[in-house]
C-alpha cells in the first residue's frame, strides 16, 4: 500500500473513532508514544486516552480540509499532517485545527502513534 493511501485510511480510522469513542483510540498508541495537546506533553496509551476523553465535550465531528505524508527513516515510519475544522455541538462556528502524527509500523504489519502533535488554529 503506498503512503498516501496508508495515512487516508488512518486518518478516516482516527477521526471517525474520536468522534465516536475516544477511548477505542488508546490501541492506536504505545507506552512510549507522546502526545502534545496545546503544548502539553503527555506520554503513554494510557495518559493520553485519559487526556482525550477528559475533554469538555463528550460529541464533535471532525471535518478534514488536508492530509499531507511523507516516509520518515528506514523503520518504515510515516508523518501525516492533517487540518481540518473541529465542530461542536450548539456552536455555531467550527474550530480551526493542524494535528501531526509520527507513525511507526509494529510487527504485525500496522502502525502505532509514536508522536502526536495537536493545535487549534486562532485567527
């Protein structure tokens, strides 16, 4: 499969998992995975499950504008590149958002979240 229809199927898997079970995420992460969220690092599945489903509002839905990939080293790894908008429930406006994830491929053949950087964009 090549790398920009490896990231596509991530990025559809992620995202409509976030909006409909956050903690399903947390199979997507390992122990040593790190997740910035708004320049807070947090690191392990566990922690940034709990850090995602902690979030103050339980629905959204994720609109994606653009995915971006590119190789990263010779483990196989990938970065992808998303932004998109962010909708939550009874605001009118979406939420503007970037989110780049390093992912690398595990033994069965899939891939984990090694880093996860996430960041709303404020006009």
């Amino acid at each position: 499969m090549d790398p920009d229809s490896v990231a596509k199927a991530f990025v559809d898997h992620y995202y409509s998992t976030f909006d409909s079970n956050r903690a399903g995420l947390a199979n997507l992460y390992q122990e040593a995975s790190m997740l910035s969220f708004e320049g807070v690092q947090i690191q392990g599945a566990q922690s940034i499950v709990a850090k995602l489903t902690s979030l103050p509002f339980q629905q959204c839905k994720h609109h994606i504008n653009t995915v971006d990939c590119q190789p990263s080293g010779p483990a196989g790894g990938m970065l992808v590149f998303v932004s998109g908008n962010l909708q939550l429930p009874g605001e009118q406006h979406a939420l503007k958002f970037s989110q780049m994830f390093h992912l690398m491929p595990t033994p069965q053949g899939s891939f984990y979240v090694l880093n996860d950087i996430f960041r709303l964009n404020y006009a």
